[in-house]
C-alpha cells in the first residue's frame, strides 16, 4: 500500500513552516546581537512587541499555526477516508500555494491588501475543502 499523495502537500506545508521559522529566528537572533537585546528580557511575547522592529518573520510563523491547522486535519481525513481525488489534491495544492504568496507577501513588502487578498483565498478554498470531504465524514 502506497501512502496517499495528500501527504505531499501536507509537508510542503510543514516545510513552509520551517523555512518562516528558520527566518524568524535569523532575524531574531541578529537583531538581539546587533542591539545587544539580553535574551531574558524577551520572556513574554509583550517583551518582544515592546523591543523588537523586525516582527514579521514571527508575525507570520504564528499565522502559520492558525487557518493551517485545519488543512492539517482536512489532510489526516482525506487520507483515512478514502483517498485522494485528483481534484482533492489540486485543491491542496492551491491552498499550500496561497500560503506560501500570503507568507511571501507578508515577508517581502508587506501590503496588507495583497497579503489581505491571499490569505481569504486561502481560507475560503479551505472551507470549501471541507465541504468537499463532508460527505465521506457523515
């Protein structure tokens, strides 16, 4: 038995996740040293919004356990539920791509409009994802 295609997607998903993180922390890490930042003074998320300028990579890593979550989930039951479709794994991929433009944006130039646009792409063909698997779940 062969694993089911949707895996893929989901862990391109996972390395999306990785690659802001590994940012996040290049960022985070430089500024710290740069500013001479003491890392106990970092203790509470307030700490950091108060002290450190460059957000957005950490910004966007959180937002990568939001709406993503339940692309995680959409991709555990499709896999126990009966398979990937060819449409199915279409719309995964789609919805890994639109994360990764919403992650782009948000870590290039930032414009909340486009940013904006990308990610209720994202969540609106996620729910319907979940509409589409529905069926198989009743």
């Amino acid at each position: 038995m062969s694993a089911d295609p949707v895996w893929l997607a989901c862990a391109a998903m996972v390395g999306l996740t990785a690659a802001v993180a590994v940012r996040m922390y290049v960022e985070r890490l430089g500024e710290m040293r740069q500013r001479r930042i003491a890392p106990q003074s970092l203790a509470s998320s307030a700490d950091a919004a108060r002290q450190l300028t460059q957000t957005r990579a950490a910004d966007n890593f959180r937002n990568l356990f939001e709406v993503p979550v339940l692309f995680y989930a959409w991709c555990v039951a499709v896999a126990v539920t009966g398979g990937s479709t060819p449409a199915l794994l279409a719309a995964a991929w789609a919805f890994v791509a639109l994360r990764a433009l919403h992650s782009l944006i948000h870590l290039s130039y930032n414009r909340v409009v486009h940013r904006f646009a990308a990610y209720l792409a994202g969540t609106l063909l996620l729910f319907a994802m979940w509409v589409a698997i529905l069926p198989r779940l009743l």
